[in-house]
C-alpha cells in the first residue's frame, strides 16, 4: 500500500486537493448564490440545480463517470489517474463547501471578479500537476475523435459557449454578461498560473518509443507531430524528437499520454509568443504577389 502511495505522488494529490478546494470555494460561495454560469460543468450544474433541483456534486458524477469511461475506451488510460481523483473529488468538495456562507447581495462585478479569482487559481494549480477536471474537457476529446477536423480548443468554446447560452436562459441576459466577465478573469488567472500568459506550447519529446508516442499525439489531439534527427553526444547514438505545437488545455492532454506510453520520456515545453497556421491563428497581413 505504502509504495503505492508513493507511486502516485502524495505532493500531486495533496495540490489537486487544494486546487479543487478552491474551486469549490469560487462555486459555491460566489457563483452558484449569484447565479452566474461560467461555463463547463460547474456552469451546466447550476442551472441543472435551479431548474431540478440535483446538487451540483451529484451533476458532476453523474456526468463524468460516462465521459471518463468513453474517453478511456476511446483514447486509452492516459484519460485516468490523477483527473479521475479529481473530478471524482471535485464531488466531494462541492458537498463540504457547500455549508460556507453564500456571498449573496454583494456587487456583481466583485462576485465576478473574487469568484474568477478562487476558480481560476483552483484549476490552474489542477492543470500544472498535470490533471482535469473532466467536464466540457473530456466530452470535446471525445467529440474530436468522432469529428477530427475541429480542432480541440474550439469545441471547448463551444461547449462552453452552449451552457452559458442555457444560464442567460435561465437567469438573464445581466447575469450572463457578467458570466461572460468572469470567463475571461478566470481564462487570464489560469494562463498566468499555469504558463505566465503564453496560451500555446512548443514541446519537444525525446523517447525510445517516438513512434508510438506520435500516433497516439495525432490520433488524440489531432495534431501534426513533426519527427526531427538528433544524436545523444553521450552515447553517440542517433534519436527521433518529436515536435509538438498545442495550447495549453492540450498540453494536460499530451504529457498525460507521453506518460501513459514512456515514463521515462525527456520533454522540453516553452512559451510561444504567436503561432500561425493550421488549427490556430491565422495571419494578418497580406502576402504581396
């Protein structure tokens, strides 16, 4: 038992637990009593709970089992470990959290502004282990498998985009400007945390097993993987490193699935400034002919 603990690295778990805490923190003391639907499944649980009258700690199970289930069958165990203990405790925390008082009458664009902050905090310190929370994550990994073509950031906007469409329904079109708000704080605080504001990732790979390890990149992410030669001056031998460009919400995706494959694999991840072409943003200015 002890060396399966430490197998699975208590530190990790211990900051999933903090980071969770937080985001509970953020839900239940300011966005579910002010009604704002920021999106994702904590979103989508709000309004499920005002309309249904189920916790949004029972919305998250009943939600992600599936979703966890199919992207695993789907995609392989590279969708478990540490975001199943998450979302699994994500549960947990919105249930304990919920006897906190509810920060009700205070200024909308404070509740904004201090909810964003909790929750940005929470699912950065999540996404830097790396792990997810499921939710909007895994159902736009699993729509990308059926629909290759559409790259993984934009359906998570979409969803995303769906469920605060369904809270201004609910609640009103204020309430959904200032969830619009408090997306935008909660995308910057997770950026900064996760990557001091780069939204894009270079990643170089280095393994013994680089083939295996860019299928399952193309096939997962729907990403081009590019195999460059390199030799290892120690041992004068010659290597496959794989150059990976993704965004940052991929990035959890892809260290989880090199780890899956190769545990010892070396990775080099770095900031990148801009990026243009396929899957991402296309250029500006216009090219003379």
């Amino acid at each position: 038992m002890l060396k399966f603990i430490e197998k699975q690295d208590i530190k990790d778990y211990l900051k999933i637990m903090i980071g969770i805490t937080l985001t509970a923190i953020g839900i239940n003391v300011f966005f579910k009593p002010n009604q704002l639907v920021i999106g994702g499944l904590s979103g989508l649980g709000i309004v499920i709970e005002h309309v249904a009258n189920i916790p949004i700690s029972v919305t998250n199970i009943l939600v992600n089992i599936p979703l966890f289930i199919l992207a695993i069958k789907l995609k392989g165990k590279a969708f478990a470990g540490k975001s199943v203990f998450a979302a699994l405790y994500l549960s947990v925390a919105l249930t304990y959290t919920s006897y906190l008082p509810p920060q009700e009458g205070l200024d909308m664009m404070l509740v904004s502004i201090f909810g964003s902050v909790l929750l940005g905090s929470g699912i950065g310190i999540v996404l830097k282990i790396p792990a997810s929370t499921g939710g909007s994550d895994l159902a736009a990994v699993i729509i990308n498998h059926f629909f290759k073509g559409l790259p993984l950031a934009k359906i998570m906007a979409c969803c995303d985009t769906i469920i605060i469409i369904c809270g201004i329904m609910v609640f009103g079109i204020e309430k959904g400007l200032y969830a619009i708000i408090a997306v935008y704080i909660i995308s910057t605080v997770v950026d900064r945390i996760v990557s001091g504001g780069s939204a894009s990732k270079t990643v170089h790979i280095i393994s013994q097993k680089s083939q295996e390890i860019s299928i399952a990149l193309m096939k997962s992410l729907n990403r081009g993987v590019t195999g460059l030669q390199g030799t290892g001056m120690y041992t004068n031998e010659d290597k496959k490193i794989l150059f990976v460009v993704c965004d940052q919400k991929e990035l959890v995706i892809l260290q989880n699935i090199v780890k899956e494959i190769d545990d010892k694999a070396f990775l080099t991840i770095t900031d990148i400034k801009e990026v243009y072409g396929r899957g991402f943003t296309q250029p500006k200015f216009e090219i003379e002919k």
